[in-house]
C-alpha cells in the first residue's frame, strides 16, 4: 500500500525543514490558536501536509498592505 502524501503525519521539526516554518513559530501558533491545524496524538504534536498546504494557501496575499482571507 502507498502512502498517500496529502495524509502524511509530520513533526514540527520536518515541518520546519519541508516548509520553512520555525518550530519556534509552530509551537506559539499552537498556543495562539492560528497556525495549520494539528493532530494530537497523546503529547505529541503532528501536522498533515495537506493542512500545512492549505494553511500556506489561504495566507497568499497580493501585497503587504492586504489583509489575509481578503
């Protein structure tokens, strides 16, 4: 069976390094409630690639002076 890759679980630190989103970013985003969704599993913390995906997605934005979701 082949993992599909949309579903893959990955650590903050393979966030970190596939996305180049800092761990540190990651982990008080986590707190704040408004970074890529998150499956706990017990203590440990995992993001889809497809929701860092959309995540990233739905941040695109034209300029700097526009808002995010806009």
């Amino acid at each position: 069976m082949q993992e599909n890759d949309a579903d893959k679980l990955l650590t903050r630190a393979e966030v970190e390094a596939r996305f180049g989103l800092s761990r540190r970013f990651l982990e008080v985003a986590a707190v704040k409630g408004d970074g890529p969704t998150m499956v706990r599993l017990g203590r440990a913390v995992r993001y889809r690639v497809q929701d860092v995906r959309e995540w990233i997605e739905a941040r695109r934005v034209a300029s700097t002076s526009q808002e995010v979701g806009q």
